[in-house]
C-alpha cells in the first residue's frame, strides 16, 4: 500500500481537473449503497439452534469463519473511538473522505531516508471501510483479513468510493460500520465481537486500556494478536500464565503497541497524561479461550451436527459453497441456521439433576466428580437431550468439561450384555427359560483362554456363588456374570460382535481399537460378556432406542464411508510422522462418524432437523426416518420381557416402590413406568475391587437412556458395601428421576396420557407358554420333565437342555459343569450321582410351540406323575435390615454390587482408558 500511495499523491498533482472529474467518473462507477452491500455479504458464521429455533447453541468451529457481533456507535466506549480515530485516522472528522495531509505523510516518509515501505499508510478510516466492504469483502485469513492487490487501480477506486461514500453519509455513520467491520485478529471482526472474544464484556465497558489494546491489533493482526505466546506473560517454561479464570495477561509488541496507541491519544489531545499512565498500568487480561460468544451445547455442535452436516454435504443433500475446497470449509463457512433436535430446556433440567446427584454422591464418598446423560426418542430416533459431562466449564481434571464423555471410548460392564443374550436367543434359538452352566467361580485358562494367570469370571452377588443350572432369565437380570462368559461362549463372539453392530455399536471389531493405540492387541473373547468391550455411551443409548422399538432401528442414512481393512489403519504410536499423522486423521474421520466399521448399523440417530441459508431459505428439511429391522421382533421380545421384569432380578434386587429407593424400578405419578433396564460396572485395570465408572441404561416406549458416573482422568471411584455403594447408587438417582422427569415433561406437552406399555408391538411370532427348562435355581429339581412358564418364539424349532433324559453339558469348561453336576445331584449326560435329586416332583414338557418336540425326550418316558401347576420363578420378601455386609441379598437393594469379573489384559485390551 505505501508504494501505491507514493505513486497516487503525484498523480493527482499533474492530472488537470477535468481528467481528474474522468478519473473519478470512471472508478466510482461501480459504487452501490453500502447498505445494500453489507446485507447481501454472506456472514460466514454456520449457527446452530435447539429444536425450537428459537435458542442459539452456539457456532460451527471454523477457524477461519468471521464473528461479527454490530452494536451502535452509542454502545461503544469513547475510549474506543477515540483510540481508533487517534491511531487510524486523526483527521477523520475534518476531511471528505481521503486524507490528503495523511497520503502527503505517507509519501513523505516513504521517499525518505528509510525508502519504500518504510513508513506509514495514508488511508483514512473511510478508505479502510471501502477496501473491507467493497474491495475485498471475502475473508482470507486471521493474519490477513483482507488481501486486495495493491494496484493504482484499486486505490484510485477506493478513493472514489470513499468520496461518494462520504456524499451520502454522516461520519458517525461510517464510523459506526467501520468499527463494527474492521478486524481484530483471529475471527474477530468488529469491536463487539472482539470485546465479547477477548473480554467476554460489552464493547460499551471497554477500560482505556483495554480500548488502547484493540486499537492497536487491526495495523497488522498477526504481530499485535493478544492472544499469540509471544504476547503474554509467561512462567519459567515459557508457557502463558492463566490466572483463575483462564485469562493471560498482554505482554510482548501488543503491550508495546498499546502503550503506543496511548502515546499517540495524548499527542493529540484526546487523554491527559495521567491518564495514559494509568491506562499503561492496568494488566490488561484476554481470556485464552476462543469462544467469543456463549457456546451453549458445544460438544453436541461439534461431535454430532457439525459431522452430520458434512456428511450431508457430501451427499449431496446440502449444497457445496462456491470456491469451497471441501464441505468442511463449506458448512463452517455458509452463514446458515440449522435448526437440531436437541431440546435444550430438558438437557437444562438434565444438567441441574446431574450436579444434584454427584454433590450428593460425593458427600457419600463416592469419589466420582463426573456423569453423562444422554437421551435418544426410540420412535422417532431424535437425540433430544446430550449432557456431556457435569460442567463444560470445569477445569478440574476428574470433570475436564472439554471432554465429551458421550463419545468416549469407555468399557460399559455388564450394560453391554442385553446385546450378548440377545444374540444367544437369536443364533442358537433360546428362551430366557434356556438354561446355562452358572459354575461361579470360573477360572480362566492363560494358555486357552489368552487371559494372565489367575483370572477367574466370578459372579457380583455375596459370596460370588452361583444357581447352578440357571435360567438366561435369571442370570440376565441379576447381571451374573458366568452365565453371561458362557452365553457369549457358546454363540460365540463373532456373533456378539455382529449383534452389537446390528443393534448401534460403532467401535467393536476383531483387530480394531477404537483408540487407535493398539489394533493388533485388541482382540475379543467371551471376556466381551462381562465388560471387556470398547464402546460409546451414545451408541449404547441407540442400542437401547433399537430394543425399545423390538429390534426395529429408526433413523436417517449415517452416508458414512465402510472401512474395508480395519486392522492396517496404523497406530499413533507406530511408524514415522507421516504414519503417524495419517493415524491421527484416520481416528479423527472415525470418531466423527465419516468412517464406519464393516457391518456396523445402517442409520444414526437424528441431530439435525432443517438448515436455512444466509437468507432464510429452507436447503435442507430431515425426511420422515427410517426404519430398519436389524433383528427378529421375536428375539426382541424375549430379551425385553426380562429387562423389563422387576421380579426376574431376585439375585440382587427387589422390586421398587417410589423413584428414592435403590431400586431399578421408575415410577410416574405414583404408577410403574413399563421400562427395560440394565447396570453396568466399569472396573479399573489393577485389580477387582478396582472401579473406574458406573453405569445404568434403559428404555421406555419414549426415551432411551444411558447414566455415566465417574472422573475423565480415569481416577479410581468408590463403590461397593464400604461406602453404601455411593457410586452405583448415584449413577440409579440419576436414571431414575431423570427418567420420571422426562416422561413427565413429555406427558405436560401433551404427547400422550397416562403411561405407554408395550402391548401394541408385541410380535406375532411369540407366545407366553410352558417350556422345558432344568434349572436349579432357588431350589429348583433341575429335572428334564421339569416346565415353567416363559416367551417364546412359535417360528422357531427349539432344541431343549436335555437329551435322553439327561442335561447336556456345555461345550466349554466342561469339567467345571461336571463337577457343579455331581455336587448338586444334576441328571447330566455322563455324570454319575447317587440319586436324583427329589424336592419336586417332575412333569414332562409342554408343547414347545413351531411342532418342536426337542431331542429331550427319551424312547420310554417313565410313568407321568400328576401335573404341577406352572412355576414361574417367584418374589423373594422384601428383606429386613441388615448388618452393613450381608451373607445373603444385600438388605438395601442395590444395583449390581460390584466388582464383576477383570476383562482379561490380552483378551479385550483391559479396561478403557
């Protein structure tokens, strides 16, 4: 600029008048009315909105995006202005436009001693609007923020348009949009959006010193930018000293330049001395953080819209901007308004309960600074409410709130193991009446197994015993944890991880860790049925939307991209840099949802509901959803009707009266929710008794929940007798009452009366009926002829648990199975007892439903003894108080006393860190 304004002063000086009146003709030629020009400039910033529309979110982060926040010239401080006009333009009231004294000094000093380029620029406050508003109105950098070339041309046009600009306006005016126009650094474009970024304060509350600063930055950015490391005062390491509330305070050439720019107001009469002094005295703080402006739902703009935007965009159903290099750039950068499914008034309320229950938690000593929520609508596949962590705020390392514990990859304990039951029902067609070897404690193999030695699956019930034969009924709600290994075992664990996928888990694959530390250690077996399993609570939460709907997954294309080799992705902490950056961006497009697993679910659940353009134009409105089958209805109903049966959890609990006990039950206005649920323990790496989180996860017809409770540096909580089980029941308070309380908000929007059960999706292909089933659990015969009443599947040829009379033993462990069977006087196959057992009598089988006569029954059945009525396990009595470490069921019914059994180091990488 300082060559071109060496070369226009003369020129003016030679050219006659009425070249001069050409000249001018020609280059204001294509002058417009500002107004017209600022309203038709796109505002770069993409917005982002609850469902109503009404509640702004936040913004898309988009380095390069310009925040501009306009105020009127009265709500700027003098201090500000006069700063500006003193720095920028000390004759700016006097002339019409260019500022000829100005342009004279600037050729002066630039033919000088010191040559071109040596001195000043010569543009008035106006030329400078000119250049931002019509000369270059995109924006190119925070460096630069306006790159115009620096030709004759565009100054002689500049110049004409600031003189016709200075004909139709006032200076307050012009001064007015420059300064709410001109660049402060980074994103910052105008002094309000500045003040906000920096300050986080009204520009009419600038201090003089503050004002000095910002004045400053716009002669060049980059050198000036408060916010640089050079530009702060730091500590022995070198690195920026925060003070408590994250601000730096301004040293380096931006404390020069300010003191600088308060020079120059005294030189020119606009403060006292005294007054600069005391202005270059002040510390002036910026707050580190970028945000300029309250970034209400951050981790859901960032994790779930902004993603799915992109996807949409590549696409094709959201336009691509023109001279955008990617859709990226063109979502961050398109001055939309997207409307998303978030309802923030609930994830309001669920925030409040959250602090609520960990402040209580914690007096409790349950060591557990932390929690999520997350809540997804199972008929419409809306995620409606997305609490990340307890504050978004926090510093503390235990609570972290730039962390999205939503989206991390944690282990869920035994949360997982609805999708392992549900996977043993639909493969190897069972019943929740099925039986399964509960031989608790179960010693793992090192060799066998691939566990260290000295692992053993052990049941979290007192005394860590087992039933014995017990029913998949049973040994689900009561979350044992052998059942469980040898459920998994038997269908084994290709087929849970392929039911997971089915169901919404995006993270689970042999040879794929989702962390992208380890691929090759990350290898699955049974030990995936009691927690060794890496997954993210809001996929946990879509799984639990996709049970809710009896195996039904509503809705929208995720148009992600299926990764055909997940085990040669690289790993961050192998091979050179470029390997290792390549890694790192594989990860990023992972975890953001561009890249997916083979096989994993069709759909995601939906974030974004409409985006309007910069003019209010609909571009893109969210079809009706999707619904996909990815499992049998049937099967569906079988492990629903055990999530949702408070009698079917007798080993742990009982059932429940009111949302204050440590039940699992939830109640409405007095009356049972219908609702399946299901706890979970996340358990440290060192040792059983260890606990890193807990969890608890469920359904109703109307919300699918998953409750998080723990610390984001993966500090050690508390649970367990010793302290009341604080942990698990603050992670039940939680779900319980945010459960009620989202059920109820729903009810007082009037979305339906009374409470919705599940009897219109009951499938056809189910019937509640007697079935074969030897268990021995409570006292049980354990007899082949022995029925109880259970769903099943009518299409399905059901194969029973006995052969010729006899219990078949399982495949593995199966020594473990002959022992159990000898000690409890069990007809298994092969096994030879004294006498059979005789605490009931035994009946032969019912009709098993599909024609299935089963291979249960020998050539000449022994004389029928006369029926039994159905014996459906019963409801042990609410047990009386206890001392505080029962023998029995604990006396104040908890959910699920851990520690459950160590996923093995080498079987499923340990527990998550």
């Amino acid at each position: 600029m300082v060559l071109v304004t060496a070369i226009v002063v003369p020129l003016f000086a030679i050219l006659g008048l009425t070249a001069v009146v050409g000249v001018f003709a020609h280059y204001s030629s294509g002058y417009g009315p500002i107004e017209d020009v600022l309203v038709d400039r796109p505002a770069g910033i993409t917005r982002i909105y609850d469902r109503t529309g009404d509640i702004e979110l936040g913004v898309l982060n988009n380095p390069d995006a310009r925040l501009s926040e306009p105020v009127p010239l009265d709500d700027i401080a003098p201090g500000m202005i006069a700063a500006t006009i003193a720095t920028e333009d000390n004759a700016f009231w006097d002339h019409r436009g260019v500022n000829l004294r100005g342009l004279t000094r600037a050729v002066q000093e630039n033919l000088g001693e010191g040559g071109i380029g040596s001195g000043t620029g010569g543009s008035s406050i106006t030329q400078q609007l000119i250049k931002n508003v019509y000369i270059c109105p995109s924006f190119a950098g925070p460096d630069d923020p306006c790159v115009a070339e620096r030709t004759v041309d565009r100054k002689l046009r500049e110049m004409a348009y600031a003189i016709r600009l200075e004909n139709d306006h006032t200076k307050e005016e012009i001064l007015n949009w420059y300064l709410n126009q001109i660049s402060y650094g980074g994103r910052y474009l105008g002094v309000q959006a500045a003040s906000s970024g920096y300050f986080r304060k009204s520009a009419s509350d600038l201090t003089l010193g503050e004002s000095a600063m910002l004045a400053g930055i716009p002669a060049a950015p980059a050198l000036y930018h408060p916010r640089s490391n050079d530009n702060c005062v730091t500590d022995e390491h070198g690195a920026c000293v925060l003070d408590e509330l994250g601000r730096v305070t301004v040293s380096g050439a931006a404390k020069a330049r300010q003191e600088d720019v308060l020079r120059r107001m005294t030189e020119r009469g606009y403060i006292s001395p005294a007054e600069a002094r005391a202005a270059a005295d002040e510390n002036v703080k910026v707050y580190r953080s970028s945000a300029t402006e309250e970034q209400r739902a951050p981790a859901f703009i960032d994790n779930q819209v902004e993603p799915r935007l992109v996807r949409l965009c590549e696409a094709g159903e959201l336009p691509m901007l023109a001279g955008a290099d990617d859709c990226a750039t063109s979502v961050a950068a398109g001055g939309w308004s997207v409307v998303t499914t978030l309802d923030w008034e609930k994830t309001l309320e669920a925030e409040a309960m959250v602090d609520e229950f960990i402040r209580a938690g914690l007096e409790r000593n349950c060591d557990c600074e932390n929690a999520a929520v997350v809540t997804i609508e199972p008929e419409s596949g809306e995620l409606t409410v997305y609490v990340p962590n307890r504050d978004p705020e926090s510093r503390d390392p235990r609570i972290a709130g730039h962390i999205d514990q939503l989206v991390e990859v944690n282990q869920p304990g035994s949360a997982l193991k609805p999708a392992i039951y549900l996977a043993w029902f639909h493969y190897l067609d069972k019943t929740p009446a099925s039986t399964l070897w509960d031989t608790s404690p179960l010693p793992l193999d090192p060799v066998e197994d691939g566990v260290q030695p000295g692992v053993e699956i052990v049941n979290p019930r007192p005394g860590g015993g087992g039933e014995g034969l017990i029913t998949a009924r049973s040994a689900l709600a009561g979350s044992q944890n052998v059942p469980a290994f040898r459920a998994a075992a038997e269908v084994g664990t290709e087929q849970v991880i392929e039911m997971t996928k089915r169901l919404g888990i995006t993270t689970l694959h042999q040879g794929f860790d989702p962390t992208f530390l380890d691929h090759d250690g990350m290898i699955y077996g049974p030990t995936i049925a009691t927690g060794g399993a890496n997954i993210r609570a809001v996929d946990l939460a879509y799984m639990n939307a996709t049970i809710a709907n009896m195996g039904v997954m509503v809705g929208l294309p995720h148009h992600g991209t299926y990764i055909s080799n997940p085990g040669q992705l690289g790993n961050l902490l192998e091979g050179d840099r470029e390997d290792v950056r390549q890694a790192e961006q594989i990860m990023v497009d992972f975890q953001r949802g561009h890249l997916r697993l083979p096989g994993t679910r069709p759909l995601d659940p939906l974030a974004v509901l409409e985006v309007h353009d910069s003019r209010g134009n609909v571009i893109y409105e969210a079809p009706e959803p999707e619904r996909v089958e990815v499992v049998d209805p049937g099967s569906a109903w079988l492990l629903h009707s055990v999530l949702e049966d408070c009698q079917a959890r007798w080993i742990i609990w009982s059932c429940g009266s009111s949302n204050e006990d440590t039940t699992l039950d939830v109640f409405v206005g007095g009356q049972e929710l219908p609702m399946g649920v299901k706890t979970g323990t996340q358990q440290g790496p060192a040792a059983i008794e260890d606990i890193l989180a807990s969890w608890v996860t469920g359904y109703s017809r109307d919300a699918a929940l998953v409750v998080w409770v723990g610390n984001a540096n993966k500090e050690l909580i508390r649970d367990g007798p010793s302290v009341g089980y604080a942990s698990s029941h603050t992670s039940l308070g939680i779900f319980k009452n945010w459960m009620a309380s989202y059920t109820e908000s729903l009810q007082d929007e009037g979305r339906f009366v009374g409470l919705r059960d599940f009897d219109d999706l009951q499938p056809t292909n189910v019937a509640f009926d007697r079935f074969q089933s030897p268990t021995t659990e409570r006292g049980r015969s354990g007899g082949c002829w022995q029925t109880i009443e259970t769903w099943k599947r009518i299409d399905v040829q059901y194969e029973y648990d006995c052969q010729g009379g006899m219990v078949r033993l399982p495949e593995y462990k199966r020594d473990e199975a002959i022992a159990l069977a000898r000690r409890l006087g069990i007809r298994a196959e092969g096994v030879a007892v004294s006498s059979p057992p005789t605490s009931q009598a035994q009946q032969p089988p019912a009709s098993s439903g599909g024609g299935a006569g089963g291979g249960g029954q020998p050539s000449a059945p022994p004389p029928t003894p006369a029926p039994l009525p159905p014996t459906p396990t019963p409801v042990p009595p609410t047990p009386e108080p206890a001392p505080p470490e029962p023998t029995a069921v604990p006396a104040d019914p908890t959910p699920e006393p851990p520690p459950e059994d160590p996923p093995p180091a080498d079987d499923a990488g340990g527990a998550a860190d």
